[in-house]
C-alpha cells in the first residue's frame, strides 16, 4: 500500500497546485485541436475520395 499513498499525496498536491490546473487546461486546449483537426481531416478525405471516385468514372468511361 505505499504506491497508493505515494499516488494519493501526488493527487492531492496537483489538486492544490496551479500548475496541476493549468496543465489540466493545455490538455483541454490541445484535446479541442486534435478533435478538429480530426473532424478537418475527415471532410478533407472524404472530398479527396470523392474526386478520385470521379477520376476514376471518367476514366473507365473515356475507354
């Protein structure tokens, strides 16, 4: 049991720090980029394969 207490008073003290707190608040910044950066990428892909998709149609039918 002395991890646990070792891990409680860590808790306790980024709790209390401000530091704990701002870093919980970059976390929170850069988690709200990556979710659209993930969303930006997502349409950009979809778009992409869409555009090949008629490539591909033009293509097949110039034959």
């Amino acid at each position: 049991m002395p991890c646990f207490h070792a891990l409680r008073r860590l808790a306790f003290r980024l709790i209390d720090s401000r530091r704990g707190a701002t870093a919980v608040e970059y976390g929170l910044i850069v988690a709200v980029i990556v979710l659209a950066m993930l969303g930006a990428l997502n349409n950009v892909a979809g778009v992409t394969i869409g555009m090949w998709g008629n490539v591909s149609t033009k293509v097949v039918n110039a034959r």
